[in-house]
C-alpha cells in the first residue's frame, strides 16, 4: 500500500496526547478541569517516555533495527521524530498552565515563588523550611571520588553546582519527602511548592561552599519489563517472579531528564554522563516539573464555576434492584453503560451469586481493579460460602502489578483458586462466568465487557457491560475457562470471538463479506469503536473494502495509522476521535448495515496485541433491543460536533464542523440515562401508588362487608325479636 495512507505508531499517540491538551486550552472547560487535563497530558507523557521511548531504547541497545511495518521508519528516526514533536507540545502546554493560573488569581488561587510573596510571607516561608523541611532532607555531595547516588523515577531533585578549585562537585537535595508539596500562605489560597521554597533556600544547605548554579530536575526511567523465557526460575512460582521484576523496572535505565531552569553546561554534561543520557533526551519546562499536585487545588476553592457540574451514574432501568436479579438477568440480556449508569448491578450480582444455593462456581478474569475493590470482597465471600471460585488475576497489568499481586494473596487466602494464565500471553479479557445447579442440568450467567471490574474507572471510562443467560454464550465462556485453567488456548467458537486464535481472522471473514456484498451493488458498512487502531492485517483489509465501495465510520480515540480520505485508497473511511470529559474505552464493532448488522462489544482494539498476543473475548449482541440501543449510541458519537474530531488527509485532527445544534456524546448520554432513571421512579411511584390504592379499596371493601354483615344481623336479630313478640302475643 502506498505509504502516505499511514501514520506511524508513536506520532499518533502523540497526536492523540495533543488533542488532550486541546482539552485544556478549551475555554468552555472549567478552569480547574482544565488544569487537571494539563496534569493528564504530562502523565500521559511520562508513561509514553516509560514504555513505548524505553522499548525503542532497548531495540537501539541490542541492535535491533526493524523499521515500523507502516511508514518504514528505524527506531532511531521514530525517537528523533518523537523529540521533535515533544519539543513543540511542551511549551504550549507550558503557555496553557501559566494562562490557566492567570486566570485563577480572579478566584484567589495563586502559585508564587519565594521573591514574588510578600515579606511577612517570606519571613513564614523561611521559617516553614527551617523547621518542617530542612530536618527532612538529607542532601549530597557528588564528584569524582563519591558514588552517583540511584535517582528515583519521576522524583524531583533540586541540583547546584558548587565552586571548588579542582574537581566539579555537585550537590542534590531531594525535593520531596515527608512534606506537603503544597504550601499554603495563611488562610487564603496562596501557595508555594515545596521544590520552589527548596530550590531556593538549597545554597543555604550547603553553607560552607560557594553555591554557582542551580535546578530542580527530574528524570523518567525506562519501564518496558518483559517475562522473558531466562528469567523463570524453578523455584519460583510466578508472582515471585512478578515481584523481582517490579523492583528491577524501578532501576531501569533513564530516557529523559527534565529541568526547570537552564544549568551550568559543564554541572549538567556530568549528570548526562551519569545517568547514560545525550542532549536529545534533555527538556527544559518553564511549569511545575509534576503537575499531579493540581487535583488538591480543588479543596482551596469551592466556586461551582471552577468544576464540571455534578453527573452520578444512575441505576439501570433494565433491572429492579430491590428483587432478585438473576431471575430478571435470565428473562432478558441486560447491558450496562459506564459511566452514564452505576456498576452496582453487577457488584450486586456477584453478592448474590456468592449467597445464592444453586450457585456452584464463579470464574472471573481480572486485569485492573480498584483499590478497594468491592468486587474482590464479593468473590472472597463467595469461596468462604464454599463456592467453588477460579480467579485468573493477570500479574503483567502494567502498573498494576504489585495491586495485583496483593490482590491474588488476599484471594488465595479467602479460599479462591488463583489461576495466572498463559506464560507467553496476557489475559486481557473481562469475562465472568456464573454456573447454577438446576434440575436437569446447569446453567449459566454470562458477563462480557470493555472495561475492567474497577469501581473508580467505571466512573471515569465510558465502556460497556453485557449480562446475559444465553446458554450458548455461557458454554463457551466455560470452554475459555477450562482452556486457561489447563493451559490451552481456544481454537474455535461459534459465539463469541476469542483471541489470540479465532478473533482476527472472523473479524476479516465478516469484512469480506461486506467486500462482496459492494461488488455485487448492495449496501455494504462497517463500524468500530475502538481505542486504538494499528494491526496493518486488519488496516489493509479495511483499505480493501473500501476500495470495493463499503462504507466505513471508524471511531478511534487514541492511535490510529490509517488515515482517511485518501484518493482510490481509503476514501469511503471517516476517522473521528472523541477526548471529552470521561475517557473514551467502549469497543463495539459492527458489519452489515442497521437491518441485517453483526455486533461484538470487546475488550480488544485493533492492534496486533489484542488480537494475536492476548486473550481477548469479544461477544455477539444477539438481543434486538440492546443492538438497537448500540446502534444508536454509534450514531450519537459520529454526531459528536463538540468533542468529536475527525482526521482529515494529512493524517491531523480537526474538530468537527458545528452543524445545527451543539451535541456532546458524553453528555447526551448522561441526559437520557437521567431520563430513563427518572421514567423508571415515576413508574415505580405510580405502580406503588396503584397498589396502594388497590390495597385501600380492597380494606375498604372489607370493612364495608364487615358493616354489611353486622347490619344484616342486626336486622334479622331485630325481625326475629319482633317476631317472637308477635308469637308471644
């Protein structure tokens, strides 16, 4: 394929981390939010450094110099590419953070520097670090006789060049420790960063020498660890291993360093040396070396105009949370959307299958849960009610590593089998399965979704969670489990697609079938919403069918290397990507046009890792109305004329024109989970109402009777005496 309908990986992750900081120039975003997607592009950044710069690193070291399989590129010329591109971004978002706190000082908060504070504010400040600081920090002295001591991953360190008559000597104080970072002038909402009042008070640590120059610095490590095959020990088990390998990631090699004020060359040549870097790796910010201290803002100020409006996730109208919910769960296929509705049902659902007798297992596949995870709680409860429960906790999560190894000690220990999956794949999947002892048989609870079994992210990422007692699905989720417990991969599935083996080649199977049905002059479309798109098998196909004449809308929120529009290649595909409030996370995919369409909700994007290096599920959305309902929300994102962008042929972003009224996706869908959760409780009031009055006629009816009988006994008793009179006479 001609190589100008492709984009390389790393450049448009970076695009995507710009259309972030879109976020936080956007004037219609409160400035408090703004200011935390500033701290979301610098943490993203970080991460990037730490995985995908580290992993190009190591290629360099081992002389691997494969060019990317899209735009040709050598690992060398990405990582040049990636600094000039980081080298443009840095300063608009150093531009935006500065016009961001401008514009705060209108509501009191403001960042000052020790000579912009007043003089009493001084005279506190100076006594704050002598009395809370100066005791916490144990400063060094570096030169050619003492070691270079270890620096921490993304820590700050204040460094000064001292004067001495031979060798260089350069002292670093640790800008961080058992301190606040943040602090306060007052009462007010003024406030000074500890690395701020450190950098300058730090010649004052080093009295007996002549300080020259002086920075704050940070660095970023390598963090791209890897289970290779030399690494298994025999007499360890996996986590053991895990754990070893978490502590060594924490030493890997630096690959940048960032400074906030220009350094003496010869002080800042030796640091280089030291940790292994080049001048390409070095960047200079004009803002706080660490933005994460921005989300305590907040508790300064509670000025509504500062924050997004409140939006709570609301309960289901698929479910009638004060009943039982499997007997609803088996009438009809529920679908939960996160954030817009509550994970509580399905939290719920595993209280209730963890107490319910007919229930004889549970088997979950967990990835990244929250830190104190309800979800946990309920499968321990659940092996402590004798259930028979099978955890596969995935140990390679990255970042999540050490959560989940004390997550699977805590399991282990409540009496679950722990389970880690296969040794060369993780286990990306979000697949539980509920088995039910009936008579004649089994049955079973089947729950597929996009996102992880995370009560915080399911708050913050928009993703989807199908619950079905399709028994069908539920028999091959048991087949995947059984495969992972005994050590197999799925090789075939009629349902539910099940990478690595049989998820890509049904996906291209379905796209030509959508080919043939263009060439033969019938309405032919695809759709997919996706988090990132870079499998060139899958990208090629795609180009294929649109040069066949299907129609294809592809929603991409992060990576995307192929590129739309152009001519005689891929001018029947639409990229559009959404960076809005909550992050974007659902997967569906969709062939065939609305009347005859398949549709798959995943966990897996359209990159080689999820579809031949991982265990992924993807599952049929066979209920009419919740493949309705899908459709529509589809529709509703490619509407998205307020946070929706779309790539245009050069292979930018730029955001969609606003025809007609302004629609954000994320918000209209928070308005009518509103609307349904609203209808539901004025139904439910108006059944209770009903009932009510229903049970006051039907008192009524009876105290009526009961007047009724009493008076005809009275008149039969006033007859009968009347008679016996008459008699008597």
């Amino acid at each position: 394929m001609p190589a100008d309908i492709y984009d390389n990986r790393e450049l448009s992750w970076l695009k995507f981390n710009e259309r972030v900081l879109e976020e936080a120039q956007d004037i219609n975003v409160p400035l408090l939010e703004r200011l935390n997607f500033a701290s979301i592009f610098q943490s993203n950044l970080d991460e990037f450094f730490m995985v995908r710069v580290g992993s190009l690193y190591d290629r360099i070291l081992v002389n691997d110099n494969k060019k990317d399989n899209k735009t040709r590129m050598s690992p060398k010329e990405q990582l040049k590419a990636i600094f000039d591109v980081v080298r443009e971004l840095e300063p608009q978002k150093d531009i935006t953070y500065k016009s961001i706190m401008l514009q705060l000082r209108e509501y009191g908060i403001e960042q000052v520097k020790f000579n912009s504070a007043t003089k009493e504010e001084q005279e506190y400040l100076e006594n704050y670090f002598k009395k809370e600081i100066k005791p916490m920090i144990f400063p060094l002295i570096i030169d050619k006789k003492n070691p270079f001591p270890f620096l921490q991953n993304k820590e700050i360190y204040c460094a000064l060049q001292i004067q001495t008559k031979s060798n260089l000597k350069i002292g670093i104080i640790p800008a961080n420790g058992q301190f606040k970072r943040i602090i306060r002038l007052g009462d007010g909402k003024r406030f000074i960063l500890a690395e701020d009042l450190i950098l300058h008070f730090a010649p004052s640590v080093f009295k007996n020498y002549k300080v020259i120059d002086k920075t704050l610095f940070r660095i970023t490590r390598n963090a791209d660890i890897t289970v290779e095959e030399g690494l298994y020990d025999q007499d360890l088990d996996f986590r053991e291993i895990m754990e070893n390998l978490c502590k060594k990631r924490k030493k890997l090699q630096a690959v940048r360093m960032q400074l906030s004020e220009s350094f003496s060359r010869t002080a800042l040549e030796f640091l280089m040396k030291k940790l292994g870097l080049n001048d390409s790796q070095i960047f200079y910010l004009k803002t706080p070396l660490d933005l994460s201290f921005v989300g305590q803002l907040g508790d300064m100020c509670n000025e509504p105009a500062l924050r997004y409006s409140e939006l709570i996730p609301q309960k289901s109208s698929s479910l009638n949370m004060e009943r039982s919910l499997i007997p609803q769960i088996k009438r009809n296929d529920v679908l939960l959307t996160y954030p817009f509705e509550t994970i509580k049902p399905f939290i719920s659902l595993l209280f209730e299958a963890a107490k319910d007798p007919k229930v004889t297992s549970i088997n979950i596949t967990l990835y990244r849960v929250a830190k104190h995870s309800q979800i946990i709680e309920a499968l321990c409860s659940a092996a402590e009610n004798g259930k028979e429960v099978t955890v596969l906790v995935e140990l390679r999560a990255r970042f999540d590593e050490e959560n989940n190894i004390q997550w699977s000690k805590r399991l282990q220990k409540a009496g679950c089998m722990v389970i880690y999956g296969p040794r060369d794949l993780k286990v990306h999947s979000k697949l539980l399965l509920i088995t039910r002892k009936i008579p004649g048989g089994e049955e079973y609870i089947t729950q597929i979704g996009t996102g992880n079994y995370n009560e915080k992210t399911s708050t913050l990422y928009t993703d989807l969670s199908l619950i079905t007692a399709k028994r069908e699905i539920g028999l091959e989720a048991k087949e995947v489990f059984t495969d992972l417990l005994e050590g197999r991969l799925v090789t075939d599935s009629k349902y539910l697609l099940v990478a690595p083996l049989c998820l890509r080649h049904k996906l291209m199977e379905m796209i030509d079938s959508e080919i043939e049905l263009a060439l033969s002059g019938e309405p032919a479309y695809i759709g997919a919403k996706i988090n990132s798109l870079c499998d060139k098998v899958l990208m090629d196909k795609l180009i294929e069918a649109s040069q066949a004449g299907v129609k294809i809308d592809l929603i991409v929120r992060g990576i995307c290397c192929l590129i739309p529009g152009v001519k005689e290649q891929t001018e029947n595909i639409t990229v559009t990507s959404i960076v809005g409030r909550y992050l974007e996370h659902s997967r569906i995919y969709i062939f065939g046009t609305k009347e005859r369409c398949k549709m798959y909700i995943s966990s897996a994007d359209y990159m080689t890792r999820n579809t031949i290096r991982r265990v992924e599920v993807a599952a049929p959305i066979l209920n009419e109305k919740i493949r309705l309902r899908l459709w529509e929300m589809f529709e509703i994102m490619l509407a998205d004329n307020v946070k929706g962008r779309r790539m245009v042929t050069d292979g930018h972003y730029v955001h969609k024109d606003k025809i007609g009224e302004p629609l954000d996706s994320q918000i209209y869908f928070f308005e009518q989970a509103y609307k349904r959760a609203e209808k539901k409780e004025a139904d439910r009031r108006r059944a209770a109402a009903r009932k009510e009055a229903a049970e006051k006629k039907k008192e009524a009816e009876k105290v009526a009777a009961k007047t009724d009988t009493k008076t005809v006994k009275k008149t039969a008793a006033k007859k009968k005496k009347t008679v016996k009179k008459t008699t008597d006479k």
